[in-house]
C-alpha cells in the first residue's frame, strides 16, 4: 500500500498538461541581501506573502510542516504545547530562527533553541528556510539550517483588517490590525487573543488542558531622506498553558501551568553612503520569561522562574562592484543572559558574549555558473573561538529550465549557558572541558521545469554530521553519583534525499507532492560505552526515515470557492520513553493525516473558511505520550477594509 502511494504521487502531476508564467523569486537570508532565487546554491523554501494571506493555519509549526521538504515537527499536546521543528534530521537546537532579523532562540532554555509554539500565522508575511550549514553567515547553531520569519509590513494607504474564526474545543481568535504607509513614513498595529479548551496534553487521561494567547505587533519606519531610513518593530506574547506531567491519572495534579512572555524588538538605521554601499546598524533585543506553577505537593513548585535576555548590536554592510559581483560583510556583538529562582541556583545569573565578524561574497564566475564564498569568526567569552566557512555554487543550462546547485560547509554551536553552569551536578572544572561542537555538511541538487514551467521538480541530496557532541555525564561528587555537561567522543550523522514536485495547470489549480529520505546516526549515545538503556535502533529521535506530503488547491472562479485536501504521512519513528513509566527506547507508529480546507470569497471584502482537520480522526502522536488533536472543526471570517 505504501508503494502505490509514493508511486501515484510521484507521477500524478504528470497527467495535466497546460501553460503559465514563470515568476522570478527575491530571496534575501542565504546571503543576507536581496538576490535571485536562481542564482542561490542553497536549498532554500520560500513561503511568501501571497501563501500567507490565503492560508487558514493558526499556528506557523503546523504550515512548516505541510510545504517542505526534511523538515519534521513534533508537538508535546494540543495548541500551544512545547512544539519544535527539526531541519535534516538534527534535534532544534542545531536550527536558528530570526523574527525580523531577531535572533530568537532563548537562552534560558537547556541548549539555547526556541519553541514554536507561540507563533501565530496572522502577524508572518513570509518565511525563508534554509537548509544545511548556514553558520558562515548565521552564526553558532545554524548546523541544519535556519528559518528566517518576516512579519507583516504596513500597507499604502490606510488599511483595516478584522479577523474572527472559531472551532472545536471551545476555541476562539480574533485579530485586528491596521497600517498605512505614504512617502515618509509606515506604521502598523496588530492585536491578536486566541484561546482554546484544549485537548489533555498526555493520552493517558481525558483532562483538558487549556491554552490562552494575547499577541502584539508594532512597526514605525520613517525616511528622512533617499539615502536615510529608521525602522523599527516590537513583537509580544503573553500565553498562559496547562499541561500534564503525570501519566497516573490517580496522582497526577492537572493543575501544573506555564505563563511565558516572549518580547523581541530592534531598531534599525538603513544609511547608503554612495550608490553601491549600503549599511544597516541594528540595535536588536529577546527577552523570554517562563513561570512554572502548580498546585502543592506536586513538586515542581521549587523549579518556577526562567529568564533568558539576550541584547545584540549589529552592522551590517553590501557593497556592489557591479551586476555579477558583490559583498556583504558585518560584525555583531550579543550577550546572552539567563537567570533563575533562588531555589534552583542561589538567586544567580551567567552571562557571556560572543563577538562575531563575517563576510560572504557573490560573483558570477562564468556566463551561467554562479559561486559564494563565506566565512565568520567567533569569540566565545568563555567557551573560546571558532571559524565556520562555506562555498555555494549554481550552474544555470542556456535553457533556463534546470539549474544545478551545491553546498560545503562547516559549523559549530557553542554551549548554551544551562549546559556550562546548571546541568545537575555541574561545577566550575566542567568549565575547562566544554566546548563547541563542530559540523560540517555537504549538498547537491538539481531543479528542473518541464512544459513551459507547468511542472518543477526540485531533488537534493544531504549528508552532515557534527562532533564533540555536548551531551549529560556521569560523575561522582560529595553527594553521590550525579551529571555533569562534558563534550562525547561520538559523531552524529544524518543524509537523505528530498523530493518537491510542483505542477500548476493554471492558476486555479497546484498540487505539490514532496517526499524526504532520512538516515541518521545518534552517535553521542550509540558510541557511549558507559550507556546502558536500550535501543530501539540507531535514528536520531522523533525523525521519521520516511515523510511524504501532497497538496491539492483547486479554485472555482465564478463560484469564488476554493478546496485545498492536505495530506501527510509519516514513518514509525525512534523516541525516548516517558520518564514517568522508563527510560528506555520506545517506538512511535506511522501515521497518516488528512486536512480539508475550504474557503468563498463572499465580496472583496469578507472572505468565509472552514477547515476539517484531521478528518478521518487519526490517533497518532509526534512525542511519546502527548496527545494530538482527532477530527476537529475550524472555521471563520476574515474582512479587510
């Protein structure tokens, strides 16, 4: 059954047959500028403004997981549950994430990454996702890639937009927002408040566990003149989340809960000096807060306060030699912050710093061959310096319908602050032997357009690793034996294919078929000789070796209907078991979800949607014994005035 799956998908788009216009794509985050999507050797997947505005998603973690390629999302509950995304195979941690050129990751968290849980599709206007080694540019944990999120942006002239949906699980949102933008200045205000019953975060009990959202975005830019603009933005939410930890159902509490503030803001000065100079200086600042509460007894009232603050100072230039050749460069500076309760640690707080400068240069070497070379330079205040460097390459045929593309490139993550100074037993001689891991990673790929652009393919082949894996260590102390953060001798491996296929017979229809390929290799704990757990197989955890997708959107024009069926389906996967119950290995099932979406443009003004998600109520799960959600309902009005 599996095979006649991938076997219909595979050649399906080859039945139609028909004619549209190719539309050339602007990407910016390979190379930190403006450029050709043509001329890029990176694996990148754009989602842009048009994709955004027509969706009916809430959560950006659900829309990534639906329209790319390797990239795995896995959720511990229902809506607004710890949610993470997984590029080629490697845990979060080794992808960054940047909400307007904000770096997001919190650095109170055990390995400096970010959940996505709090992230609401109404505010995005596009989303960039780059794939393989990108720390040349990006910086420390930028191993399997990185996703770069651009919020909305202000309208010419005044603009009104009021948004309401509801749904199963008493959820409700609602978002209004309004711009405007003339010759001198933009400004934007969007309020969003979501909030939903929920679903009980563990399958083992019938409890719901509620999730409310209140979110603010906030941009101004005025130009001073030509050559001279300010621009700056603010972005808020405040959540409040129940969850379970428990999977006894007779002593368990289902009452811990989370609040968490999540505050990220920059202002920017855009300066071109000359003509072919141009200089961003960017003032940039995260501050995430996490208080844990529950009811006595429950033991989690000691562990209830997290702060990560991380405040960076940034320049960065392009110079244009001409068409074919150009420069970008930069030096940042960013300290990171975290502090803690006073039960968990004595009231203390770490800090470092990392000063970094790079530099990525893009020419046409040839009439159809196009290269970047990169480097960066980082100065850990303590775990030390590392370099990362990257070549990139794309080879376009004199037919404009098929270009070859390649990557090499090296990486690193520095420690987190967690993993230096709070890792359970951990104490200062830990300090001397911790230390970045290192990756590198190789591409190559190929996109190919068949019958007038109709059809696309885009196939590539991955293969990275990292070392010196910073991982928990046994270690003997005064008060028995305990762990420590040290770096392992094992290596992690992860390498596959991905497959996207697009055809567009016009456009009132698109289907979009793509399946991924992934072997991985946990090194850090197959390699440990000193682990004794059980193994269900070698696989890095929550990574299916096998992932298909398909998208069928189909419009009716003169009914001004649209139907969209999504549907994915997923491998049996490797997953730690519940702490709770063992530790050992255990196994997630294969799964097969299907989405409905249909959607009437009843006036210009007022647009009406329902969504059927999970529609033959699936039970499946994407984190050992979280649940997800069954069939339920979605559905709404949008109006723009």
């Amino acid at each position: 059954m599996k095979k006649k799956l991938i076997y219909f998908f595979i050649f399906f788009p080859y039945i139609w047959s028909n004619s549209i216009a190719d539309i050339p794509i602007i990407v910016i985050s390979p190379s930190k500028k403006a450029q050709s999507i043509s001329t890029i050797g990176t694996s990148v997947t754009v989602l842009d403004e048009k994709f955004f505005t027509e969706t009916e998603e809430v959560f950006l973690g659900d829309v990534l997981s639906n329209n790319s390629t390797s990239i795995n999302f896995f959720q511990t509950g229902g809506y607004g549950s710890t949610s993470a995304v997984q590029l080629r195979g490697l845990p979060k941690r080794y992808s960054t994430v940047y909400i307007d050129g904000v770096k997001m990751s919190d650095p109170s968290s055990v390995s400096n990454d970010f959940d996505f849980n709090n992230i609401l599709t109404s505010q995005i206007s596009r989303v960039e996702i780059l794939k393989g080694n990108q720390s040349s540019v990006y910086g420390s944990g930028a191993i399997g890639g990185t996703i770069n999120i651009t919020t909305r942006k202000p309208e010419k002239g005044f603009k009104n937009k009021l948004n309401y949906s509801s749904g199963s699980n008493n959820t409700h949102n609602l978002s209004s927002s309004i711009s405007n933008s003339d010759d001198d200045k933009d400004y934007l205000l969007t309020l969003e408040r979501f909030q939903t019953d929920g679903i009980s975060a563990m399958s083992h009990n019938d409890e719901n566990d509620g999730y409310k959202s209140n979110n603010l975005l906030m941009k101004y830019n005025y130009r001073f003149q030509s050559d001279l603009e300010l621009k700056s933005n603010l972005r808020l939410a405040d959540t409040y989340l129940q969850y379970d930890k428990e999977l006894n159902t007779a002593t368990a509490t289902h009452s811990e809960e989370q609040d968490t503030t999540e505050l990220s803001s920059n202002i920017t000065l855009n300066y071109k000096t000359f003509n072919n100079l141009e200089n961003n200086f960017t003032i940039a600042n995260t501050i995430i807060k996490r208080n844990y509460g529950a009811a006595a007894g429950s033991g989690n009232t000691s562990k209830d306060k997290y702060l990560g603050d991380r405040l960076s100072f940034i320049y960065n230039g392009n110079y244009n030699f001409n068409l074919d050749n150009s420069i970008t460069f930069g030096i940042e500076k960013e300290e990171d912050k975290i502090g803690f309760n006073k039960d968990l640690k004595g009231n203390e707080s770490r800090i470092n710093d990392i000063i970094s400068k790079y530099f990525d240069y893009q020419t046409r070497v040839a009439e159809n061959l196009y290269l970047t070379l990169g480097s960066r330079f980082d100065e850990h205040s303590i775990a030390g310096n590392e370099d990362s460097h990257r070549i990139t390459s794309a080879y376009i045929f004199n037919d404009k319908k098929t270009k070859l593309k390649s990557s090499l490139g090296t990486g690193f993550r520095f420690p987190s602050l967690y993993e230096m100074y709070f890792v359970y037993a951990a104490n200062a001689d830990s300090l001397n032997y911790v230390k970045a891991e290192k990756s590198r990673s190789f591409d190559l790929g190929i996109e190919k357009n068949f019958l007038d652009n109709k059809i696309k393919l885009d196939v590539n082949y991955f293969n990275l690793e990292y070392s010196d894996v910073l991982e928990g260590w046994k270690t003997g102390n005064s008060s028995g034996l305990n762990y420590t953060t040290q770096n392992m001798h094992g290596t992690v491996k992860s390498q596959g294919i991905e497959f996207f296929s697009n055809f567009k017979k016009s456009e009132n229809l698109n289907l979009n078929f793509n399946y991924t390929y992934t072997s991985t290799y946990d090194g850090a704990e197959q390699d440990d000789p000193d682990k004794s757990s059980s193994y269900s197989n070698v696989q890095m955890v929550r990574v299916p070796r096998h992932f298909l997708g398909f998208s069928l959107d189909y419009k009716i024009p003169y009914k001004k209907l649209r139907f969209k069926i999504n549907t994915k389906w997923s491998d049996e996967m490797r997953d730690y078991g519940n702490g709770n119950r063992t530790y050992n290995d255990e196994r997630l099932d294969d799964f097969i979800l299907t989405n409905l979406k249909l959607s009437c443009d009843y006036t210009k003004k007022y647009k009406l949607f329902l969504n059927i998600n999970n529609i033959f109520d699936e039970n499946y799960e994407t984190a050992k014994d979280y649940s997800q959600l069954g069939r339920n309902f979605y559905f709404g009005i949008k109006q723009n005035y």
